[in-house]
C-alpha cells in the first residue's frame, strides 16, 4: 500500500476508491466509507495512523470493497478537514479537465 503524506505528518486520513464505481471514498469512524473528508476519521501521530491504514486494508483484502487504501496528510481547520497536498485536493474534488462534470460540477451547481 502506498502512502502519499510526509514523513512526521501529525494528522492523517484514510483514503481509498471504492471499486464498485471507482468514486474516492474516506475511512469514518464508524468503520464505514464515506465520499465526503468532512467524515473522515483523522489521526492524531504515527501509530495511530498505523492503526487506521490497517483498519482500511481490511476492505481491500478479503472484502474487495475498495483498492489503493493509503494515508494521506490532512490539516484540521475551523471549517472540517482539508487535504494537505495538492494531489488530494484534486482527487476530492473530481477531474480537473471537464469543471462542468464531476463533483466540482455538482458543488458549482452546473448542470450539464
């Protein structure tokens, strides 16, 4: 499993793309799969993120439920979480070249 946050990253999520439609999807608290960050369970050091990917993998292998599951750097702010790089700023928010599709489609409120 690859993992795309810094070394020494404090705060942590889990990430991964559900294989049922390909749609990324967040590790929650409630050991559930949620489209949205704002749900994500955040990991507050190292072995606490540890303890989350392995949560995560289990929904790799047996269950075949998502694929790619991975830690990614978050940032708490006054308004939920952020994703940290710009990699995953993207991945949230859907493909960069049709703005009038996807996820950013729907949050801008363009129908196509």
């Amino acid at each position: 499993m690859a993992q795309h946050s810094r070394k020494g990253a404090q705060f942590q999520a889990v990430t991964a793309n559900r294989l049922l439609d390909g749609v990324v999807v967040y590790l929650t608290t409630a050991n559930e799969w949620s489209e949205s960050l704002q749900d994500a369970e955040v990991a507050d050091g190292k072995e606490a993120a540890e303890a989350l990917l392995a949560r995560g993998a289990v929904f790799f292998e047996p269950e075949n439920f998502v694929i790619d599951v991975y830690l990614f750097e978050v940032e708490p702010t006054d308004d939920g979480i952020r994703a940290a790089s710009v990699r995953e700023i993207i991945r949230q928010a859907g493909p960069t070249v049709r703005t009038d599709l996807g996820k950013q489609a729907e949050l801008a409120g363009v129908h196509a």
